[in-house]
C-alpha cells in the first residue's frame, strides 16, 4: 500500500465489527482507543516486523519515520540524504532534564535495498533492543532504564513520527510503499517471528503464537472507507490520520 507524502495512517482505536459481519463495504464503525498501543513499547519483550519500499523519487522530509510516535523522535528512520536506516528511541534518565537518546543504525543495509524493498524487524528482550535485516541480526542496542513516558500519550503512527508537532522537521513525513506489519508480544525467537511472516494470514491462526499477535496487515484487505483490516483476532483496524490532526 501506498502512503502518500503528509498522509500518515495511525493504529490506536480497536473497532467494533459486532454489526458489519462479513461486509467491509460500511460507512462508519464504533470505535474505543486501545490503551494496549499507549503501552506495549514500555513491555518487556516484542516484536515489530514490517517490509516496506522507499523510492529516491517518493517525496519525503529529510529523515522520515516509517513508523513511529510522538515525543522524541521514536521509530523506524531513514535519511534520504545518507542513505542511512536507524531505529531511534529515548530512555530515562536520573531526572527529566537527562533523558538518552539512542541511535541505532541497521548496519549492512544501503539506499538499494531500501528502494528496491526489505523487511525489518526489531525485537525488544528487557533491557535490549536486536534488530533484523531480512532476519539476519545487524545490531543490537542495550540500555539501563525504560523507555520515556512521552511514548504512551499516543498510538503508533506510520509515514511520519508527530504529524502535531509544532516543529515541522520533526515531523518525519515520508512517501513510502507498506507492504507487511505486524506487533508480536513476549518473546518469540527470530525463526518465529519469520514464520509467521512467511506464512499466510489465513494459516497464521493455527500458529501457537496467534494470540500473542497485536496486530498484522498485509494490506489486501482494504475497505472503501481506506481502512486497512487487523488479520490479528483484535480488529487493531489501520487509517488514515484525519486532516485536523495533520500539520503542513
């Protein structure tokens, strides 16, 4: 699925299918905030795994997140300028003031791969954070205390980091082609997390590991509102952020 410059999606509301059985072609749904969205970075172990594409003609800031949430910069970075594809996060400090930021470069990865599409998954385990290209490890990050709170004022956005922000390069907007995502919690082994992503969503709930599953798009099931379907038992539906949200 395309996500266009300044039109990031967000996943944070849990949607009410108890009148729409079966028939994605409606006009409205119920829909309640999931705090689970507010909180799982601040768990002890998960998952994310997404493929996605970058092209050197899709428009973007000059760093874009390809997912993300507001408060320091937190995500899946890449600068179209260096080429360079990171993981970013922000851990507490002794007190407010000295909060640390960490930078963390997915290592053997170029602009070609980037372009020409890849998958990336980051797995947390306590008090470390491994990140995969295609499932090969590429690099870890260890860290003392948790992630900072700004984390859990919001959902998880994807095609920017703080569309609200008032600083506009702080935004992170970027065009870019997702093709898979998915959030798994506790702690799976990087051969799980591949399975799951190899198999098909219709076999992926024989999986033992099925109810552990946050939420998984592969981006075929879209309705006619552009609502990206959760392929998880939790109807984590997937959608545009509203323009009153959005800053230019």
């Amino acid at each position: 699925m395309r996500i266009k410059y300044k039109q990031p999606y967000w996943v944070k509301f849990q949607w009410d299918l108890s009148n729409h059985h079966e028939n994605q072609y409606v006009t409205e749904f119920n829909k309640t905030q999931n705090d689970v969205f507010l909180n799982f970075l601040h768990e002890e172990s998960y998952s994310i795994t997404c493929n996605f594409r970058i092209r050197n003609n899709y428009k973007t800031d000059k760093i874009c997140m390809v997912y993300g949430k507001p408060g320091k910069n937190m995500g899946l970075s890449y600068n179209m300028e260096s080429g360079v594809l990171a993981f970013e996060f922000w851990t507490e400090g002794h007190d407010d003031d000295n909060h640390i930021f960490h930078f963390v470069p997915f290592n053997f990865v170029d602009r070609k791969d980037v372009e020409e599409g890849i998958t990336i998954t980051v797995t947390r385990d306590k008090d470390k954070f491994t990140l995969y290209k295609n499932f090969e490890k590429v690099n870890i990050a260890k860290f003392k205390r948790n992630l900072i709170d700004d984390y859990k004022e919001s959902g998880l956005f994807m095609g920017c980091s703080n569309p609200g922000t008032g600083t506009p390069e702080h935004r992170y907007y970027g065009e870019m082609d997702l093709n898979y995502f998915n959030i798994i919690e506790g702690s799976l082994s990087i051969e799980e997390i591949k399975d799951v992503y190899e198999t098909k969503v219709e076999k992926v709930l024989e999986k033992g590991c099925y109810d552990k599953i946050l939420c998984l798009y592969d981006f075929e099931s879209i309705n006619n509102l552009g609502i990206v379907y959760d392929e998880s038992k939790n109807t984590n539906f997937l959608e545009r952020v509203p323009d009153e949200f959005i800053l230019e």
